[in-house]
C-alpha cells in the first residue's frame, strides 16, 4: 500500500476552505488556534510513518485523553469497573446532565464527560500523584518524554469549566463519585489540555493497534482483552453522539476531541491522526472527517 501517494491525494483534495464549521470558542485559548491548520500521519505496524501538512504541530488532544484513562482506569480495576460506567451510545451531547437523572448517575460511556469525571475519581482515588502518572503512561507508549500539560489550555478550561464542574457535583449527589471535586476536574482539566502532535498520537495509539504491546519495544501495558473492549468503545461511542456516522463513513475504531484532533486505528496494520480545528456541529472536526474517509476509500481497507 502506498500510504504517501494516498495521504498526498488527500492533501491536494482537501482544504479549510471546503468546510463550513467553527472553532471550538467555549474554551477561550482554542478560539485562538488557526483554522487553517490541517495534518495527518499515520504509523504502521512495520513502523513506517507517512504524512502531510501540519502533522508534527502539537494541540490540545482534549477528549482523546480519555482513551488514556480509560486505559489506566481498567488496568486498575478491571471489570469492576463496569459497576460505575455503562457501555452504550450516548445519543445525546457529550456534556449532557439529563441522562445522568434518568440513569442514577451511572454514565452511559466513559467517553462522554460524565463518565471521564468518574474515570477521574477513580484515578485520583487510586493513585498518588494522577496527573503525574497519566504523563508516565503516556511517555511509555510513546517513547516520547517531551510530552506535556499545556497549562495555558488547562487554566482556561478551569475558568470556564462551570458544566464539568456541575457534573462531577450532580453525580456525586447520585453516589457515584468518592473523591472531593476541587482534585477531580483538577485532573481532568489537565488530562484534556495534553498537547500532542498527529505523529505522537497515531504512535500512541499503535499500542491499540497491537493487542496491547508497545511496537517498538515489544513490553505488555495492556491485556489483549482490555484492547478489545477499548476499541469496540471507540468504535460505537468515541465521537459523542455521531458515532453511528463515524462507523458509516470511516470504518475504524477512534476518538475525537475539540481540539480538532481525531485518532482511528486499524488493528493490526496502522494508527492514523489527523488535526483540523474546525468542528462540525457534533463537535468534530470536519476535515477530519473527510480526510479519514478518503482513506478508507483509497485503501479499499476498514474493519467491516
């Protein structure tokens, strides 16, 4: 497969201008990003890396964080888990309260924001210093120490996190959050503004793509059941309530953030990223969106 010849197609296709959404603007300091920014790598399983445009530029990777604390999360607890978070499709917006009343204050997936902010609890329950070890987890899949916080980002979110904060509080009233709230979106502020490139993400995720085992060295952080059910996450909730869309259109497993950042894997072969701040109404990027369904197209190849 020529993965440089299909990404330099898609490059030449493709433009800011052919879209028609908006920056994310509730979060002050990613109103600031340029629109026209646009980057795609992908990581193969041979290790062969292939890309174009803005790809090594670093953003807020936001709610692709939650993969990596869903990862952590169930390696601590394992299906225990699932007492606290359902698995099913939102179908509502990822910062919906209403659901939360209708369901006890159980989410209905880890990866709307109700069921990060239990992730959160959990994490800052059982570990000793979360967002220092949240870095470490995601130093070791990697290979990349240089990895970092944007406190800018995180500051911003915190001094407009009012529904997160409301959140974390309504579902503490449910029974369903241990921990006070100040250190719960203290971490998830921080797990959100984790400031990564289209070519550190796809390397992160390759440990998706294969079965748990970091490619490059070979070293277990996850068991291959604990992939399995990560993906099939990604694959039936990771981009809030277009889910359905996503599968329809693009064919992987994957996860999307404001930030503009979106992540699918194809397992076994490759772990793709692709950054276009502008959003579509759901909430995710639309060029995007585009772009990852011109790969699929191109390579005949998805996971149906």
């Amino acid at each position: 497969m020529n993965y440089q010849q299909i990404l330099d197609t898609i490059y030449e296709e493709m433009s800011y201008r052919d879209v028609s959404g908006k920056v994310a603007s509730y979060i002050p300091e990613l109103a600031r990003v340029d629109r026209k920014k646009f980057g795609m790598h992908v990581y193969c399983g041979d290790q062969e890396n292939f890309s174009f445009g803005d790809s090594d530029e670093c953003f807020s990777i936001q709610s692709i964080s939650k993969v990596f604390t869903l990862a952590m999360a169930m390696r601590l607890m394992g299906e225990d888990l699932w007492d606290r978070l359902n698995v099913e499709p939102s179908g509502d917006p990822f910062n919906s309260l209403t659901q939360l009343e209708y369901e006890n204050g159980v989410p209905r997936n880890p990866f709307i924001n109700a069921g990060a902010l239990v992730l959160s609890d959990i994490l800052v329950d059982q570990l000793k210093d979360p967002k220092r070890e949240l870095l470490d987890f995601v130093h070791k899949i990697t290979g990349d120490t240089s990895i970092k916080y944007d406190e800018t980002v995180a500051q911003s979110e915190k001094s407009t996190g009012y529904r997160n904060i409301a959140l974390v509080n309504y579902i503490k009233a449910l029974g369903n959050i241990k921990c006070d709230v100040e250190p719960i979106v203290d971490f998830y502020f921080h797990q959100c503004s984790l400031s990564m490139s289209c070519a550190q993400l796809s390397k992160a995720f390759m440990i998706f793509a294969n079965k748990g085992r970091v490619l490059e060295t070979g070293e277990k952080i996850l068991k291959p059941k604990t992939v399995k059910r990560i993906n099939a996450l990604m694959q039936t909730c990771g981009f809030y309530d277009e889910a359905g869309e996503f599968s329809f259109q693009v064919g992987l497993p994957g996860k999307s953030g404001v930030g503009g950042g979106i992540v699918a894997i194809h397992p076994d072969n490759y772990s793709v990223a692709v950054w276009s701040p502008i959003l579509n109404e759901k909430g995710n990027s639309e060029l995007g969106m585009k772009a990852l369904e011109r790969l699929t197209t191109l390579t005949g190849v998805s996971v149906f």
